[in-house]
C-alpha cells in the first residue's frame, strides 16, 4: 500500500541527517572506477545500498555540500568525511520517489569510547503530496464548451476517469468516441 501511495502522488520527500565528530560518513571523494564503501548509507525500499546522502543526486556519491562544492574540507565530498573535531552536519531531502522511503540506515565509523567519535541521525517521516489521478482540473466557462481526450488504444491496459462538478440545473455531458469498430456517443 505504501508503494501505491508513493507512486500515485505527484511529489514526496523524506529528511535525512547525520550530525558528526570525528565520524566518518561516505568515506570520499571515491571515483567512478574504485569500490563504493561508505561507512554511513541508507536503503531504498527495494532493498538496494544508495550511493549518495540525502540532498544530493543518486550515482555521485556524494552528499548535498559535496554536489555544491561547499563542504567543510575542500577536498571531500561530504562535511563528516572531513573527520573534524567539533559537530558537522550532511543532511537534505530525497526526493527521489522510486527510492522511497527509506528502509534502513547503517552507520559504521562511530568509534569506541575511547576514541570521541560520535555521530546522530534523525529521518524525518515520508511526506508525500498531490494525487496523480486527479491533478487534471479542467475549467468550463461556456456552455458549449469542449474537451478533447487523445485516443485510447483498446486492448491496452489503463483507466479513464471523469469526475465532473457542477452549478448548473441543465447539466448534460456528451461522450463521443471514433473507432475502428464505429462510432460511440454516451
């Protein structure tokens, strides 16, 4: 039910944040060709390993400063990676509708005790908006006026839906459909 929700509204996102000290997140900059192993990295609901932190895109593995060029330590791809002693944060959305939501986090560079690394993470809930099916608001401002559907090729597998909302007593709606089979007024 989750993923008919996710797939019929038309945007969703969910936070993701990791704050740090000393803790390792992507473990970057990786290139295209060497291993991805991050240290810190969630789960899409298909049960894959993403290779990018919330606020950025997938396939860069990078995080949100990493993709603007704004990090902490210039030279990495994430502000956590940088392995600063005082609090960083790598965090944004993920918009990405097919991954969501997120289904697990793993976090793997957070120390001992003895060796002050820390980190938190906080995930928001999954917030989705609009409904797909019913997005297309069509306004009448004439009695005579018209709407035109393109073809609808039988045997295929779809649905039409009409839902029409009126202030008018005389109401008539007129359905006509050109075939290979003949014509259709309904």
């Amino acid at each position: 039910m989750m993923e008919a929700l996710i797939n019929r509204s038309v945007a969703c996102e969910q936070k993701l944040g990791y704050d740090c000290k000393r803790s390792r997140l992507l473990n970057t900059p990786v290139g295209d060709s060497d291993n991805f192993s991050p240290y810190g990295y969630w789960v899409s609901r298909q049960n894959k390993v993403m290779d990018y932190w919330a606020g950025s895109l997938p396939g860069s593995r990078k995080c949100e400063c990493g993709l603007f060029g704004v990090c902490f330590d210039p030279d990495k791809w994430c502000n956590c990676d940088s392995d600063h002693d005082d609090w960083l944060w790598d965090g944004g959305e993920i918009i990405e509708k097919q991954y969501l939501p997120v289904r697990a986090l793993h976090f793997g560079d957070t120390g001992t005790p003895l060796d002050r690394k820390e980190g938190r993470y906080s995930l928001g809930p999954l917030e989705c908006d609009g409904d797909v099916l019913f997005e297309n608001i069509v306004t009448f401002r004439r009695d005579d006026a018209v709407m035109e559907l393109p073809t609808f090729e039988m045997g295929q597998s779809g649905d039409i839906y009409l839902e029409f909302k009126t202030t008018s007593f005389k109401t008539m709606v007129l359905v006509h459909s050109t075939g290979d089979n003949g014509d259709f007024i309904m």
